[in-house]
C-alpha cells in the first residue's frame, strides 16, 4: 500500500493536505489545477489513485504560480 502523503512517481513529500489529518478539512493545492491525464495513466495501475503526484511530477507549476500571481477579486 503506497503512503498516501508520498508521490507515487518519485517519492517525494507531495503536500497532499487530505493525507494529513491535521489538514484534511482544506482543499488540496491540485484542486486548482489541471493535471494531464496521461501523466496518471503513466503510473502502474496499482499506484493510480492511492496517493496524489507532487507539484513537480505532476508539471502543475506554471499553473500555481500563475494562480499565486493573480490578484483576489
């Protein structure tokens, strides 16, 4: 069983906020984003769906910065 607060592509700590248990009441940061499915078909099926991919792996970066970028309304 994969630790859900682990990226399942390289390992690293994937900020996951619903993993955490003191912070499972927040959105988590790839709620905001689009994640290329094929990067999720990418990983074995039996890692799919068990742990959230880290911001690097999941090549959101741009859009989070573009995100922290924009003013609130």
């Amino acid at each position: 069983m994969p630790d859900p607060r682990l990226c399942p592509a390289c390992g690293a700590s994937n900020q996951c906020t619903l993993a955490d248990p003191r912070t499972a009441d927040r959105a988590c940061w790839c709620f905001s984003v689009s994640i290329d499915p094929a990067l999720l078909e990418a990983l074995p099926a039996e890692l799919r769906n068990a742990a959230c991919l880290c911001q690097a792996c999941a090549r959101v970066d741009e859009q989070l910065k573009a995100a922290a970028d924009t003013p609130n309304e």
